[in-house]
C-alpha cells in the first residue's frame, strides 16, 4: 500500500532526464538517487 502512494507521488514530481529533479541538484545527492535504479 504504501509503495503505491509513493508511485503516486514520484509520478507528479517534476523530472530532469528521469532523475527527479527539487529546488537544487544538491537536496538529490543528499537522499541518492532514487529514481534510475
């Protein structure tokens, strides 16, 4: 169930080149990469 709202949620966030991208390159590098596993 839970995985679901996080699909949910990855799906609306904006991305760049299929990495997600926030504010700055650098909040990503904090939490790794998450999305081109």
């Amino acid at each position: 169930v839970r995985y679901y709202s996080r699909k949910k949620l990855a799906e609306q966030r904006p991305r760049l080149k299929g990495q997600f991208v926030r504010q700055t390159v650098s909040e990503t590098k904090k939490k790794g990469a998450i999305s081109d596993e």
